[in-house]
C-alpha cells in the first residue's frame, strides 16, 4: 500500500520476510523507489526455499534472478545478494516442525524437555552440515542490499 510518507524523502528501506506474502510484490518495490531518496538502499529478504507458512496468503518464492530482476524494473542497482541458509538448514527445520508436531497434546509434560533438549542437538548438527556442505543455489532465502538509481541512472 501507499505509504504516508513524502516522496524522496527516506533513505533506507528495509523489507524481511514479507515479500512473500505480497500478492503484487511489484507494488512494494515501486512504493520503495517512491519514498527512497536518489542513492537510498533497500535492504530486502527473498524467500526461496521455505514450507507455506499463512495460507493462503503465501504467494511467492525468489530466484537470486527473480529478486534482482524486480528490484531492477523497480530502479534499484543491485549491490550485493546474499544467500542465507541451505539445503541442510532447510533439512533441519523440517525435522524440527516435525518434532513440534509430536511435542503437542497430552504426552506434552513427557517429551517437553526431551524435545527442547533435542532441538538443541539438531540446530548445530544441522548448521554444521549446512557450513560444510553449502550450495548458494539451494539458499532458502536471499539477503538483497540495492540502491535507488539517481535520476540519470
């Protein structure tokens, strides 16, 4: 939506976890444009590789490639995109919502701590495979640093 802000008149845009759930994510980066000075940064994360999370309102997933090109169209320059998580990060939430789902009802009192415990164990077994075995193309999302183009630019 519009934002009540002047035209020009920012100068840093921040947008995380949210453009996913936007159904014209367009709009956003066009409204961005719209309240950043010439030479503001946008700083915006990409989701590209997570479980639907607020159905039925979770619509999109970015590319490095999607995002840059958005951003673009919109007249930002891209700066610098950074992949963040991976495929065995993404693993790791999975078996960890998973155990959230056993960790419920009246067997609650009985794996709570267990489950906490084991939560524990799975995060930094997970980040460590994640930090040996990194693939930028299987990031679950995009950190995207751009600048709003001058008026020549």
């Amino acid at each position: 939506e519009a934002q009540p802000v002047r035209t020009g008149s920012m100068d840093t845009v921040a947008a995380f976890s949210l453009v996913t759930y936007l159904p014209e994510p367009s709009r956003m980066f066009d409204e961005a444009a719209r309240v950043l000075r010439p030479g503001g940064v946008a700083i915006v994360e990409f989701a590209q590789m997570e479980p639907i999370l607020d159905a039925p309102h979770d619509y999109y997933r970015f590319t490095p490639y999607g995002a840059r090109y958005q951003l673009e169209r919109a007249g930002f320059e891209v700066l610098e995109i950074l992949p963040l998580g991976g495929l065995w990060a993404r693993v790791g939430l999975s078996v960890i919502a998973g155990l959230n789902r056993v960790n419920r009802g009246p067997t609650r009192l009985l794996t709570e701590i267990p489950v906490r415990l084991l939560y524990v164990v799975l995060q930094l077994f997970f980040e460590g495979m994640d930090r040996l075995f990194f693939n930028p193309l299987e990031a679950m999302s995009h950190l995207v640093i751009a600048r709003k183009r001058g008026p020549r630019g």
